[in-house]
C-alpha cells in the first residue's frame, strides 16, 4: 500500500506553508526519512497528510484517496505521532494504550484489552503498565506513545522527530524497532528527523522538503552528498559511505555566519 | 546493532490486562463508596433540622409516610427532602461543569466561577432583585432564577461565540472568560452601588448560596439539566479523556477536537447556569470536587466523570448538614461553608498524593 503525494498545498492563516508538493512516494515494509532545515514545513506535510491541517492536493494510500476522507475516516487507516509526549493526564499507560484503541474501534472489552495486552509487551512495557504518564522518562513515554499507535494496527505511521528528546541508547532502541515493525507489517513508516546520520542509517528512502517545496528524495547515498547539503541547509559536510560501517555525515561548517 | 537493546515479543506471566482489571475494580469499589456516603449523608440531611424528629422516625417518613404524622410527613417530604437533593443534584451538576471545563480548557483552575458564569448569573439576579427587571415574562422568584440563568448562559455563548471568531485556542477561551467575570462584577457594581440597603441585604444572601427556596418543580429543573447533559458526556468519554492528551494527539485519534470543545462546552453551560440560578453561586465545588477524584481515580472518564459527580454532591450534601448543625437553630448560606469542608479533604489529598499531575 504505497503512499504518493501530489499538488499539496497548505496554508496556515494567511501563510502558505506548503507549495504544490509533488512527486512524493513511500513503499509499505520501509522507513522514509523526511529531512529538511527548520520551519521547511516538515511538521506541516505530516499533518496535513493526516487530515490534522486542511491541505489542498492528492495524498494515495494503496486505492484509498486519504484527500476525499475526514479526518476520523483517515485516522482508521494512519497515525501521526507528534514530537512532544509530554502530559499531565492522570492515566496508567495501560489506560492510555487503551484509550488510542478505544477511540479507533468499538469492540468487545476482551478483545481491546488482548490488543492492549500485544502492543505493551511488544514494546517491553508490561512492568510499566501501571504506572502513570506523569511519573515516565522521556524514553518510556515515547515507547507509550508508540504503543499507542501500535495499537491501532496503521497502514501508514508518521513520527515526527520521534528521537530529538531521547538519548543515544533510546534513538537506536527506537529506530530499530520502527524497522523491524515496517518490514514485519509491511506498513507505511515516514518521519521527520534532524540527525542526518540516523535517517542515512535507518531509512530506505529520504523525502527533502526546504521552504515548503519537494526539493529532492531517493535513497540516502543518493540525496546525502555534500552538494544537496549545501543546496539544502546551507553548510559544508564531508560524507562517507563505508562499506562495513554506517554511512557518517560530518557537518564542517555553516556557509552563512551569524555577525556577519 | 551493538548498541541496540532489541525490543522482542516476551510474554510476561502477569497479564497487563488482569491487572488493569484488578485496578478498574479497585475504582469502581471507591466510585461504589462514594454513592453509598451520598446516600448516607442524604439521609442524615434529611434527618437534620429544626425540630427534633428521630432518624428511625425520618426514615419511617420516607418510606410510609402515611403510617408517620401529617406534620413529620410535610416536614420531611415538601420541606427537608427537595433541600437535600438539592444540594446532591446541584453539587453533582457543579462538580461535573467543572471537571469538564477543566478537561475542555486543558486547565486546573477552571470552573463556572472563574469562567465568569457565576458573575454573569449574580448579575441577572441583581437585575431582579434592585430594578425588579426580568429578561422572562415570569414573576415571583423565578424572575431572579429566569433571569440568572439567561445571563449564565448568555456569558457561555459569549465565550464560545468569540473563541469561534479566533480559531478554538483554548487560551482565547479562558482569557475571554475572564475578561467576562471581570465584565459582570463592573455591571454587578453599579446596580449595587445604586441599591437599596434592603435589596443589597437580600442581594448579598442570594450570592451567598441557599438551598432552602427547593421546590420539587426546581429540582425537575436541576435534575433535568443533569438527564440531558450526562448522556452526552457519557458518549464522548473517550474523546473527554484523549483531549488530555493535548490537542494535536487527540486530533491524530481521529477526533474532531473543536466540534467536540464547542459541544461540551454548551453542556457545561447548561449545568453550571441551572445550578447557579437555583441556589447561587456556590463556590469551591466545581474546582475541587473534580481535583479531588482525580486523586481518587485518575482521569479516565469512564471513571473520573461519575467520581466527580460524586465528590461534588457529597460535598454539598454534607456543607447542607453542617450549615444547619453549626450554629444550633440558625441556618448558615451554604456557599459559605463548601469551602470549610472541602478544604481539609482537599489539602490532606494533595499532601499524602506524590503525583505530579495538575491535581
């Protein structure tokens, strides 16, 4: 069930945000890496796909034409998981797991809770099930909100900047997982990320949008080249692709700098 | 992967969902306790007052009133009984406006009062009471309800009418509340500062609070209010509880976050303007009865909505007892005391409560 996006434009108030975005494709069983410089409308794009910003423009999910359907229609079939976690609810995660389920489908109690049941262990929660929200790590909280999309079994999952508060150790855990979740159910993962040697190692595909437009997208050791670096954020970068260890993407220095 | 802890499929041999269960039959037992202390405190209000009937006598009364005196029999069914449900049905209506508005506004502090409510209802009932003006074709004392709960109302629609101009923020909400209290104290002002001293008597009593003007016919009101409005809180519970989730996240569940604050919003209003009109501004309930069973059971509605309800009406039902036993044959304005005996409850919950929420 591949997702193509075409002609998406968006406006937030009076500012476009997003201008005719075209050309965009993510391939069910892979992980799509959208990149781009702050305030590119990476967050935006996300959104918009999910029905959470009105959007003008074609967004395909395998036969089904996501721009036709409401948001609740939408929200059957994809989830869109926002950078910040943080709560104050006073739920258990068990209750919070629930509650994602709940609001998606109604059926049997049994039955929500074996799913609840499924996605807390697949994400080693169980002895965390109980406790609530407030008293989480940052790293336990994301895996609760993963849990939460998870659980309602989405065609399409977009993350955005699912590791920017998590340490080295939780963004690999994290990343690995979302891999292996995208091969095994052979859904559709895009997210937005910052570290460009995270997306070179993780994704199969990168989108680049910069200043609310499709620049580019391939795969990593296509778009990752110090030309489009510079094109794209404006700095010289050394790249290495080695053979028997992870692509490194080495910022060297910025083109414009601040004073000047 | 060397560094990667792989997250794998491990069964764990206590089930999460028979724990869950456990802890849902844990709050349903407290939810359970406290209906029976409502029922427990009805009783003892109805038992309580003037004239010293026993309780045996009080209970005979309830349940064959023909085989008890004709006086015990009015005493306790057209003048104690509509009273102490009353205070159940009132602090019930107030507890649940304010837990929903604090749910909706995604802040602790919100109630009918600090939403300007309360201001606007005081204000209609100023207008009955020093102008003798009614915004209803009515007399009597339902030109000062009419007119306190068309004003409640009115300040309700206001808040929703302007947010809608700007988006649905929630802070737009709350700053246009407050800019509404602040609006009907100025008009409640004036008319006091024109009033006679008999009218700002009579004015300061109703702001105080009373449930002794009850009437069968204002309880149906009350109640009715609650029938209509629970239904649909009850429907929405799941969107209630995702909306604690913030915003965005609630909008990714598929919840159409806006139609759902706008339509709530309309039932809290209802609640809290019946309740203020009928009995005055109360205050206090409608802030801790929902912070207080929120320390009890948390936030899920399935659970948190009827504890509110709970909370609210134990607490009024026992303010009605005490403002009658407090001072012996004087009855004290019951907005005085909610405050006198939900504070000790609410203090000794945040105080051994080591959560870290906004309870």
């Amino acid at each position: 069930m591949t997702l193509t996006i075409d002609h998406l434009d968006c406006s937030l108030g009076k500012r476009r945000i997003l201008h005719d975005v075209s050309g965009l494709s993510a391939s069910p069983g892979e992980i799509t890496a959208l990149i781009g410089p702050n305030g590119s409308g990476k967050s935006t794009l996300l959104k918009a796909i999910a029905g959470i910003e009105a959007a003008s423009g074609r967004i395909r999910l395998g036969e089904r034409q996501l721009d036709a359907l409401s948001l609740e229609q939408r929200s059957q079939c994809l989830y869109y998981l926002l950078q910040d976690t943080s709560t104050q609810a006073a739920l258990s995660v068990f209750e919070a797991v629930l509650l994602s389920r709940r609001t998606q489908v109604a059926e049997p109690a049994a039955t929500a809770l074996s799913a609840v049941e499924r996605a807390l262990t697949s994400l080693e929660l169980d002895p965390l099930a109980e406790r609530e929200l407030v008293t989480l790590s940052g790293g336990q909280r994301q895996r609760v909100a993963i849990a939460q999309a998870i659980v309602r079994k989405p065609k399409l999952l977009m993350l955005d900047e699912p590791t920017s508060a998590l340490d080295l150790h939780h963004q690999l855990q994290v990343l690995d997982y979302l891999r292996r979740l995208a091969r095994r159910e052979g859904i559709v993962i895009v997210l937005a990320i910052h570290d460009l040697n995270l997306a070179a190692r993780f994704a199969d595909h990168l989108w680049v949008v910069k200043e609310g437009r499709h620049i580019v997208s391939g795969m990593p050791e296509q778009v990752l080249t110090p030309e489009r670096l510079r094109d794209i954020y404006a700095i010289e970068a050394h790249v290495e692709w080695p053979i028997d260890a992870p692509p490194r993407v080495i910022p060297l220095s910025a083109l414009h700098r601040l004073g000047d | 992967m060397k560094a990667t802890t792989r997250l794998s499929h491990t069964a764990k041999p206590e089930s999460t969902a028979v724990r869950y269960l456990a802890r849902q039959r844990r709050q349903r037992r407290l939810i359970a306790l406290a209906a029976l202390a409502v029922l427990i405190s009805l009783l003892v209000d109805v038992a309580t007052g003037p004239g010293a009937y026993a309780l045996p006598d009080v209970l005979k009364a309830l349940v064959a009133p023909s085989e008890v005196s004709r006086i015990l029999e009015i005493v306790v069914w057209e003048i104690r009984l509509p009273v102490a449900l009353m205070a159940i049905i009132v602090g019930a209506s107030l507890a649940v406006a304010g837990a929903e508005m604090q749910t909706l506004l995604d802040n602790p502090l919100a109630d009918p009062f600090t939403l300007g409510i309360s201001s606007a209802a005081s204000f209609g009932a100023a207008l009955a009471i020093v102008l003798d003006f009614g915004l209803l074709p009515v007399a009597g004392t339902l030109l000062l309800t009419g007119n306190a709960f068309l004003l409640a109302m009115f300040a309700s629609l206001a808040i929703w009418a302007l947010s809608r101009l700007r988006g649905v923020s929630i802070q737009t909400m709350v700053l246009m509340g407050i800019a509404i209290m602040f609006f009907f104290n100025a008009l409640l002002g004036i008319l006091q500062y024109v009033a006679s001293a008999e009218s700002l008597q009579q004015l300061m009593f109703w702001s105080l609070g009373s449930l002794d003007k009850a009437s069968w016919g204002k309880l149906g009101l009350a109640g009715l209010a609650l029938m209509i409005t629970m239904p649909a809180f009850i429907r929405a519970r799941s969107q209630l509880t995702a909306l604690r989730l913030g915003d965005v996240q609630a909008k990714a569940m598929g919840i159409d976050v806006g139609r759902l604050r706008l339509r709530m919003l309309l039932c809290c209003a209802l609640l809290s303007a019946t309740a203020v009109a009928f009995v005055g501004t109360i205050g206090f309930v409608g802030l801790v009865g929902p912070h207080i069973a929120r320390l009890l059971v948390g936030e899920d509605q399935r659970v948190f909505l009827p504890m509110s309800a709970l909370t609210g009406a134990l607490i009024l039902s026992l303010t009605s007892i005490l403002s009658k036993t407090l001072i012996p044959g004087i009855l004290l304005p019951i907005g005085l005391l909610t405050a006198l005996i939900g504070l000790p409850f609410f203090v000794s919950l945040i105080l051994r409560s080591r959560r870290e929420t906004w309870r």
